[in-house]
C-alpha cells in the first residue's frame, strides 16, 4: 500500500488528515522538530529568563519546564482521543467520496500536532541551554 498524497499539506493542516495522512507518533513528531531546528512560540520568553542572574534564572526556567511538560502530557493524551476518533471517522466514511471541506476531527489533528510541535520546540530549546549548577539543586 502507497502513502497517500497530501498534496503538499503538512501534519498542522486539517487537509493533510482529511487527505489521509498518517497520524504521527510524538516520537516522529520531536524529530522533525529536531530536523527543523524550532524553537516554539516560547523562544523569546525562555532565551529572556536563561539570561537572567541566579537564582531568577533557575527558578524561572524550571517553572518554563514544568510548564511545557504539563502540557506536553495533556497534549499527548487529548492527541491520542483525537486519533482514535480520526480512525473511526476514516473507517465510517471509507465508501464515500472525498469531502470538499475538513470535518472537526481533521482540525482537531492539526491543532494537537501544532501544540505537541510547540511544546517539543520549547524543549528543545531548554535542553540546548547551558546547564548552571543551582545550588537548591545542591540542597535536595
């Protein structure tokens, strides 16, 4: 079995899964972040505390974190549902024509895939970040 065209639409697109694209694991999808080089939307904001003075940058880059990680995992579980639903919608409507216009599921697809890509970005961005030994650190 072929890879279905797309058409050129990417993952973050609602056509891309109407058109039948896969449905990308979070291993793939921090990979070709990693490809990219992206930062996520966050960029600005986690380079700003990384230049801030110990103990502000510390506290604040784990707070960024703590942040991005608690959305990553609610990210991925609502992605996984959305998935699920894609699967059966695909199954659902198997027999018939290709619609003109996107259903909810396919930008439910690309919303998620677009909020796991952010939130891969800011991590990726936070781990290149040189490490400063935190003397809390040293305490625990």
């Amino acid at each position: 079995m072929s890879a279905p065209d797309t058409l050129g639409y990417q993952p973050g697109h609602p056509w891309y899964y109407l058109l039948g694209g896969d449905v990308l694991p979070p291993k793939s999808i921090r990979f070709e972040v990693r490809l990219e080089g992206y930062k996520g939307y966050r960029r600005d904001e986690i380079l700003s505390a990384a230049n801030k003075a110990e103990p502000q940058r510390s506290q604040s880059l784990r707070k960024i974190r703590d942040e991005v990680m608690r959305s990553l995992r609610l990210n991925i579980s609502r992605y996984r549902e959305v998935a699920r639903e894609l699967h059966a919608y695909r199954r659902e409507h198997a027999d018939q024509p290709l619609p003109t216009c996107s259903a909810s599921v396919h930008t439910s697809m690309g919303l998620k895939f677009s909020h796991i890509y952010n939130d891969f970005g800011h991590l990726e961005l936070l781990d290149s970040l040189p490490q400063q030994v935190d003397l809390f650190d040293l305490l625990l």
